[in-house]
C-alpha cells in the first residue's frame, strides 16, 4: 500500500489559526521584520510568502529590500536599528546574502530575543543544552509534523542526511530532545544505505533531487523531505517517488514540509514577541 501522505497544509493551518486567536488577544501586535539583500528570485519569492501569512495572522510585517551592492556595514546598521527598535519583535535575514558578506557576523549581529530563525548561536547552543530557545524553523516543523499525524520519536531510530547549520544539525538537536535516537549522515559516510536501512525515520536534508531511492530504506519508514530542487520550474523532494511504495509515511513536496518552516516562523515571533515584552 503506498504511504500516507502527512501534509503540511492541515498543520500548518492548525497552527495559524492558533496564533491568530492568540495574537488578537495580546494587548500589542507584535512586529516581524524581513531583510532581503539582492534580486535572488527564490528568496524574493520566500519572503513574500512569509510576509503574506505572517499578515494574515495578524502580525505587523513588512520587508527591508536593499539592493545587491549593499555592504556588509549597512546592513549591520539596519540590524542594529531593528535590534533597538521597541516595536520589532521578530529579525529574519533571508539566505543567502550576496557573497561580500559574511553571513556569520550578519547572523550573530541579531539581538538572540528577536532571532526568529534560531540561527543565533545563543539559541543554538540553547537548544543543545535543553533550554528554552527560539527553535530553527525548519526542524521545529518536522517535529509538528510528526506530533500532528501522531507518530511516534521517543525511542525511534532518526536517520538525517544532511548536516548544515540551518537543517542537519538543529534537527538533530531537537529529536534527540524528544529522546529519539539520532544518526546524522553527510557526504563523507561510509555506506549510506546500509544506515539509512536502519532508519526509523529518515530526514532527508541534501538538496539532490531523488537522492533516497527504495533500496535505501526499510518497509514501514517515515520518511521526511526537505531538500528540494527546482526541475524545469517543477519543484522536487530528495526522496525518490518509489519509496512511496516502501514508506508508511511520507511528506509530499511541494506541500509538506516547506509550509511548516514558515508555520513555526511565525510560532517564534509570537513566542519571541511574548517573551520579550513579559
Ligand atoms: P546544504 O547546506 O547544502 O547541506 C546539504 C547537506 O547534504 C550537507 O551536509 C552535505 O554533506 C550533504 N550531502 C551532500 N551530498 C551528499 C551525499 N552524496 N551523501 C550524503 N550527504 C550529502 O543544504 P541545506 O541548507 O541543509 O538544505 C538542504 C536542502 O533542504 C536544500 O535543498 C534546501 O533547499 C532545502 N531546504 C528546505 C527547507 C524546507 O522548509 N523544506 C528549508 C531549508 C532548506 P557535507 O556537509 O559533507 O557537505
């Protein structure tokens, strides 16, 4: 029987409809802030999308577009502006930025409160020590996945390919939280198939459309994709279209995970927002 497919739309929608009832609620609305440095199609049209649903939650949004020779200085100074400014809750700079500058010192200028993305490596080393932080989106959302559809991560074997900062490794940071069993693969191991076999539950961060093919994983697996490539404008996931036959599971792409990145974003603004302002 082909697998079960755990759409993200439902949860996503679950958890707008959440936000909104509590964002109507607060005394304040609070404030997101997007900076977009470049032309870069893909990012333009993720920032839209963003801003898009973080307005119709309820949230005040609005996107900072500077031009592609920007220096690395300017942007700071807008950090540091966003940084001081009362009313923003939420700071995201979209990735990538032009490569005259240095992503590192842009990412560690936010004020950790108002990093909305997680990528602070405050909040990353407080999401490996158990406390409380803002989570990295994109891993926060294959855990609402995974609770939604009732699925269970205690004791599950995790098998992630993939260990970029943003991916790879807050995944793995948070579902060994949930007390499953974390393997994280990348391009140097040894004989891929033969872990991801073992997988309980595979997360497939790599960016290679296709890349986990059938034999590579056991009858009965949750399989999670998150790469994506576009292919003649179509977007496609890592997980090859067979292991549907092999999966219990499985998240569409497009529709599965990449609206939950965005759900949890705005989870984290209402949570950074809350926080901060007591
Ligand atoms: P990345 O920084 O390029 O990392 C890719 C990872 O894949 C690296 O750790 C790399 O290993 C590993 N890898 C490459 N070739 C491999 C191979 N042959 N075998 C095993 N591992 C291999 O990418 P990323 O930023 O994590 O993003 C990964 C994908 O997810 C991209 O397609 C991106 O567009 C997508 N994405 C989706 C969402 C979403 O919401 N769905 C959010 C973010 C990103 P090394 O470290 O050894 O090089």
């Amino acid at each position: 029987m082909p697998a079960q497919l755990l759409k993200g739309k439902p949860v996503a929608d679950a958890v707008k409809e959440e936000l909104s009832a509590k964002i109507a609620d607060l005394s304040f609305v609070p404030g997101l802030r997007f900076v977009r440095v470049g032309e870069d199609p893909a990012s333009m049209s993720y920032v839209r999308g963003k801003q898009k649903m973080a307005e119709s939650i309820g949230l005040d949004a609005q996107t900072h577009e500077l031009p592609e020779e920007t220096t690395q200085e300017e942007l700071l100074a807008l950090i540091e502006e966003l940084n001081n400014d009362d009313n923003v809750d939420g700071i995201l700079v979209q990735l990538p930025v032009p490569d005259h500058i240095d992503d590192t010192v842009v990412l560690e200028a936010i004020n950790p409160e108002k990093d909305v993305d997680g990528f602070h490596p405050e909040n990353v080393g407080r999401l490996w020590t158990g406390q409380e932080s803002l989570l990295p989106c994109t891993p926060a959302g294959l855990i609402r996945i995974m609770d939604h559809y009732e699925l269970p991560i205690q004791g599950q074997h995790v098998v992630i390919v993939g260990r970029s900062n943003i991916v790879g490794k807050p995944a793995a940071a948070v579902f060994l939280a949930r007390s499953a069993t974390v393997t994280i693969a990348h391009s140097r191991t040894l004989d891929l198939p033969a872990l991801t076999k073992q997988a309980d539950v595979i997360v497939a961060a790599v960016g290679i459309a296709g890349f986990i093919k059938a034999d590579m994983v056991k009858e009965g697996v949750v399989a999670l994709d998150v790469g994506l490539t576009r292919i003649d404008g179509k977007i496609v996931g890592d997980i090859h279209p067979d292991v549907a036959e092999k999966a219990a599971y499985l998240t569409p792409m497009p529709g599965g995970t990449g609206r939950m990145t965005v759900a949890m974003l705005m989870e984290n603004t209402y949570n950074a927002a809350v926080r901060r302002r007591g």
